[in-house]
C-alpha cells in the first residue's frame, strides 16, 4: 500500500507527524520504571528513530519491524545503529504472528493509515498478543473527528505565512491530512488532495508553498485514514485496555484529531 521509496526527503518531517519530547518522554518514564524488574525487550513498528533512541537507553534488546529497508536506511542515516537493535524485516501482519508475549513495550506512531481497514481488527489483535503480560503499547493515534478544513480556510490560513520548513510541515498537516476532500475520498490520497488544492495554488506563493512541501510529502501516496474510523471502530478496546489517553497539545497542528494511547493487554489475557 505505502512505497517508502517514494518518501526519500523523510528527514524533513516534523512532529506532529514524528514523535515530539512529550512522546519520548513518556515512554523514557514508564521505562525507567521497570528496568529493574528484568532485562526488557522493546519493540518499533517501523524504524522511528526517536523511538529507537529511547528504547535503546533501556532495553536490553529493540526489535526494530519493519518491511521497508528504503525506510530502515533514512532511520540508520538519523539515529545512527546499535549493537541491540534487531531488525525483524517484513509486513507486521506476518511478523508479529510470530511474537507472541515476546514484549515488554511496543511503540508505534501513526502506524494505523499503513494499514488497511479490513485488516486493522487483525493488526491490533497481533499487537496484543506480542506484548507480554504486563506489556504496555504506546500508540499515537491520528483519528479525524473535528475541524477538517475547506480550501478557502486553507488559503486563509497559509496566504500570509513564510515559506519554511515548519510551516510546509503545517501545510501537509492540515491541507493534506485535514481537508474535506479526505471525507470525499475517505482515505488521504496525496495525488487527489494536491490536484482538489489547484484552485487556491493560482496564488504564486501557494504554489510555492505546496511545491516545497511536496518534499516532506509527495504525490502518489495513500494512508488509510477516513473521518469517523478511528480505532475503537474497529475492535481496539477488545484488544487492549487503554489506561491512558493524551491529546496533542492545542498548538499542535492535529490538535483534537491526534492522541497517544498508552495500554496493556485486556485483563482476561494477562493469565
């Protein structure tokens, strides 16, 4: 579904779309929190390096899943290797069959729109299996719900603003992940989203703007992310108990449409 080959400039993406210091700091706590217990075995569903850098400082062992060595290679270029990591390549639904109560931790950012949404029940089911029973998964959602914006409010919103890295970041958060056109469509097609944003690019500097953040994210893309199907929708609170839900904070260009879910497998599944 998703050719990560295609994502090359990956480098130039920015939180919220990458773990933020609230993140890593989360999951730094609850680590330090345990490592006394036993040496523990962290997991990554894709090789987000913040999330690699942080696992490493704790876990004896970080299992990096990911099918895109394109991907792996732009996180090596970042976050640098090491000695404990582990890269376990393949698609997730595959690869997690295989560990199950393997985990002490799972971290995953965004990792729902690469998957399709017949497939997700399954996905989320694999996840908890992985997880051992005292196991806990960090999970940043993004989940529309509220304020997808129209073009003349794009246009508004960016017809004044600087062209720079942030606010091309911002740009593709909300034009391209946040637009009424995703309701339409009922994914994000980057292609259908840049061709529905013509009208307003007539605007010499819009045109600019969205030129400069077709670098972070490029035309012929497609996640799996529609207005109202977020992950309660399909089975997530069977698969987990969700003991902590976190807003991005209200500056953040996501804002009520992004949270971090941080859970354990359901009670009846710790045995």
């Amino acid at each position: 579904m998703f050719d990560w080959a295609k994502m090359g400039a990956w480098h130039l993406v920015l939180p919220p779309n990458r773990p933020d210091a609230n993140n890593v700091q989360h999951v730094s706590a609850c680590l330090a929190g345990r490592q006394s217990r036993r040496p523990l075995r962290g997991a990554i569903l894709g090789s987000t390096p913040e999330y690699r850098s942080v696992l490493r400082r704790h876990c004896a062992e970080v299992h990096i899943l990911d099918k895109s060595t394109d991907f792996k290679a732009i996180s090596d270029s970042i976050s640098g290797t090491h000695p404990n990591e582990n890269f376990i390549s393949g698609d997730w639904l595959e690869t997690l069959s295989s560990c199950r109560g393997r985990f002490d931790i799972i971290c995953s950012h965004f990792t729902h729109g690469n998957i399709s949404f017949a497939q997700r029940p399954r996905f989320f089911e694999l996840i908890s299996d992985a997880l051992a029973a005292d196991g806990v998964f960090f999970d940043t959602v993004f989940d529309p719900q509220t304020g997808l914006y129209s073009l003349p409010q794009i246009q508004r919103r960016f017809s004044d603003q600087p062209i720079n890295l942030q606010v091309a970041n911002d740009f593709n958060s909300i034009a391209l992940f946040q637009s009424e056109k995703m309701v339409e469509l009922g994914c994000v097609d980057t292609t259908a989203i840049y061709d529905w944003l013509e009208p307003i690019l007539e605007d010499n500097h819009l045109w600019q703007l969205a030129r400069y953040t077709k670098a972070v994210t490029p035309p012929g893309l497609r996640w799996d992310y529609a207005l109202g199907r977020g992950p309660m929708t399909f089975g997530y609170d069977h698969a987990f108990e969700v003991r902590s839900q976190i807003f991005d904070d209200r500056s953040s260009s996501f804002a009520s449409n992004s949270y971090l879910l941080i859970s354990g497998k359901p009670a009846d599944a710790r045995a």
